[in-house]
C-alpha cells in the first residue's frame, strides 16, 4: 500500500480526487489537510470531510491548515466562479459531522513525518502553503518525503489566472517556489496535461447511469464544474485535474513524464507565479521536476467510474 497525506482545497476536482484515493486499493490516506484556495479555509476544510463522510470515510482525519498564503492576500475570484461560493456548488452533500482534528495541519504534516517508519507520498492538489511552511519549520521531513505528487503550473500553454501563472501557483507563488526547489523528488501535474483530462457530458451521464449514491453525486458535481466552465471558458467539459495526482499512483502509465529544471518567478507581475521549465536544456541547471507531458483521457475517464461505483 502507498502511504499517502493528501494537501487540498476542495473544490469539486479535490474532492473526486479525495474519493478516487479513498476508494484504491493500493492508496493508504494516513491523512487529509487543509489549505485557503479555492475557498476560505472553513469551506475548504468543511467540504473535505464533508466529502469524507458522505462516502463512508470518517476515520480519515482532516486538519485545518493555513488560511492564507505565506506573503499575500488569499485571491479568491477565479475559485468561487467554479466552484461556487462555498467551495462545492451542486448537490446537496450533508453538513459532516466527524469533527476536524484539533492540531493545525503544518504540525500534523512535520509530527507525522518525522514519526513514521515509512517513507510518505504527498500530494498537493492546492496552493502549496502548508507544505512549504512545512518544509521551511523543520528541513528534515524532506527525508521523509517519498514524492510530492502536485498539481499546478502551466509549461506549454497559457495559464488561467494570468498568460504565464495557474491558480494553484499564483495564490501562493513563494511557497511554490520553496516547494519546487526543496530538493525533494517532484512530480507536476501542470494545466498542459489536466485540461484535456476531461469528462465531456457523455462520460459524465455514462458515471450517473451506474446508479449507485457516490457515483451519481460525483455526476452531479461535475454538471455544475461543467456548466461554470461553459459559462467562463465556452466550453461544456470538466478537466478533473486533481484526480490526476492520485490517478498516477494507481497506474503509472496514465501520464508521461518528463524531468527537466524548473522554477517560479516572483518579482515581475507579468509573470508573476509561472512554472518556466527549461525544456531544451540551455540553462545549465539540474534537472529539478518531473513535469506531466501527455494523459490518457480514456484510461483516466474509466479509472474515475469504475472507482466511484467501488
């Protein structure tokens, strides 16, 4: 079993993720925490064990993390008009309630890392805050640390905050960069990749037509993903990109990798939060990140319904 600490902020493709992880047999969730992105921190934190508990999973602890990025204001526009106000537009999940763990998750993060006789996978489906205050607190995790599996950046295409940055990156752009040059082994999920691993409306009935509660609510989640994204981007399709951070630990052919050197810029607003990737090698730098370059939409859009009807 792959021991896991899942770092989110759900959000509708986080919360699939959550489910996706839950539902494997090969993924152990040791944890669940929690970060200010998509949301505000009470919403991020409420819609994970939310999600949890509808789905049967109330021994996975969740711990509320920090509530703001490390140097800026929380922006908060592009997460509320996909994911609505709370975080979870859609259905009507009921209020959790498995109370959330009382310790902050930075403090659960270094604890549980360092008392763990196993190397832990994380994966960071939000801005990166908790991980890098994590990291910054006490370096010696990194030991620890088996991978960190995250999503966000974007190499080849624009992004979708700015031309250059991806919502994960920009929110917090100096903990990505902490993150990105930790040392530790990374693998980046960037929009390149996460946006054509879509649900279009035929995989999307095909999920409610299994009938059973979880996978009938996700089809309902992603109707209301789908109709945001028709109404900002004029498109009706939903790019689940968090589930492809825990897709890859179920079957690593699910997307091709590539490792090059990357970093994020921080002093000039255009680029402000970009992943620049030195794809044809002429910096000179060590290679620093695996990064995503192709998906398997097919094999990722079965891999999502056979583990929702589980």
């Amino acid at each position: 079993m792959k021991k896991v600490i899942i770092d989110c902020d759900p959000g509708h493709d986080d919360a699939i993720a959550l489910l996706l992880a839950a539902k494997s047999d090969t993924i152990e969730i040791i944890g669940v925490t929690t970060v200010a992105g998509n949301s505000e921190l009470y919403n991020t934190t409420r819609n994970a064990r939310k999600i949890l508990d509808y789905a049967g999973y109330e021994a996975i602890d969740v711990y509320a993390g920090c509530d703001r990025p490390m140097m800026r204001d929380l922006f908060r526009l592009t997460g509320a008009i996909i994911h609505g106000a709370d975080g979870l537009g859609g259905p009507n999940i009921p209020a959790p309630t498995t109370p959330i763990k009382e310790e902050h998750a930075v403090d659960y993060l270094i604890q549980t890392l360092r008392n763990s006789d196993d190397r832990i996978i994380l994966i960071v489906t939000g801005p990166m805050t908790n991980i890098a205050v994590a990291l910054q607190k006490a370096p010696d995790i990194k030991d620890k640390i088996d991978r960190i599996i995250m999503m966000g950046g974007a190499v080849i295409e624009p992004g979708n905050i700015t031309s250059a940055a991806e919502f994960n990156v920009f929110v917090d752009p100096e903990a990505a960069k902490i993150v990105i040059n930790s040392g530790c082994e990374l693998y980046l999920v960037s929009l390149d990749v996460s946006m054509k691993a879509v649900f279009k409306e035929d995989d999307i009935e095909k999920l409610r037509s299994q009938g059973d509660k979880i996978s009938t609510t996700v089809a309902s989640l992603l109707d209301f993903f789908a109709e945001t994204h028709v109404k900002h981007f004029g498109f009706k399709a939903c790019p689940i990109h968090d589930a492809l951070c825990v897709g890859i630990l179920i079957d690593e052919s699910l997307v091709e990798f590539r490792k090059t050197y990357v970093d994020v810029p921080l002093h000039d607003p255009l680029t402000l939060g970009e992943t620049v990737a030195d794809l044809w090698e002429i910096t000179g730098n060590m290679p620093n990140c695996h990064i995503a370059m192709k998906v398997n939409r097919e094999k990722f859009v079965r891999m999502i319904c056979e583990h929702m009807k589980k």
